[in-house]
C-alpha cells in the first residue's frame, strides 16, 4: 500500500520586537589641579594641569573635578586639531577659551587633601569642596579690563 501524503504549509513570521538596552558605562572622570603634571585620569596624584585638554578627551557622561584655584583658557577656541588631538603651540591671546563638551560635568572647588581616597563624588558631599575654583577670561595684566 502507497500512502502519498500532500501538504501545504504557509508559513508565518512573526517579528517581536526586542528592546536592547546596553548596560551604561562606567563614566570617566578626569582630574585638574593648577600644578598638576600626570594625564588627569584615576586620581588627584595623577591630575592634568591642563582644563582644555581634560575636556577634549572627555565625553558624554564623564566628570571632570577641578580642584582649588584659578585656571585660565591657554588655547584659541578655533584652531583645535582633531586629526592630531592637539591645540596650536601659539597662545591665541584674547581669542583663547574654554570650550565645553555636550553632557561632560564639571565640578569645582575641590581641596584633594580633604578628599579621601577611593570615595565618589555623591559620597562625600561638601566635604574637601571648600576651596574656589575660578575659570577666569583674566589673562593680560591682572585686574586690567582693556587687555582681555
């Protein structure tokens, strides 16, 4: 006996849609201290002295602590070059800037000494922030309004 069987199938697809969420990084945070010589990652004893080079290498969602002191732009906002991540040599006078990044925090008014070590932002509150941290468009003389 022969069974000869035919079917007909249709197929169906069905699409389900499928949220990816990607678990949020870690952010960065960079460290700036007026005396600062290291590349201003991990610690305040590896802090930049350079505010506009820690905002260049940031990006959305990282921190940038600035401690105590008075820091003035030393690059023209205008001539960075990105093919290189590096600021014209020449001091740009009154065109020099500081220029902020989209969604990069900056906070000031650290005194890292009081800060103690391994502790977060959110942990510590005010304390070792009681130092002034000013970003001063001051650049000639002192106090002198014609130069800037």
């Amino acid at each position: 006996m022969k069974i000869k069987a035919s079917f007909t199938h249709k197929a169906v697809v069905v699409f389900t849609p499928v949220l990816l969420v990607a678990a949020p990084g870690r952010a960065d945070v960079r460290y700036v201290t007026a005396t600062g010589a290291g590349t201003g990652t991990g610690s305040w004893a590896n802090a930049s002295d350079d505010l506009q080079q820690m905002l260049y290498e940031s990006v959305q969602g990282d921190e940038i602590w600035i401690a105590e002191g008075t820091y003035k732009p030393i690059y023209t906002a205008a001539n960075y070059d990105y093919a290189s991540s590096s600021f014209p040599t020449a001091d740009g006078g009154r065109d020099n800037a500081f220029v902020l990044v989209e969604g990069v925090r900056i906070y000031g008014g650290f005194v890292p000494a009081a800060i103690p070590s391994g502790v977060t932002l959110p942990d510590f509150g005010t304390a070792g922030r009681d130092g002034l941290t000013q970003l001063s468009g001051d650049i000639g003389f002192v106090d002198d309004v014609s130069d800037n």
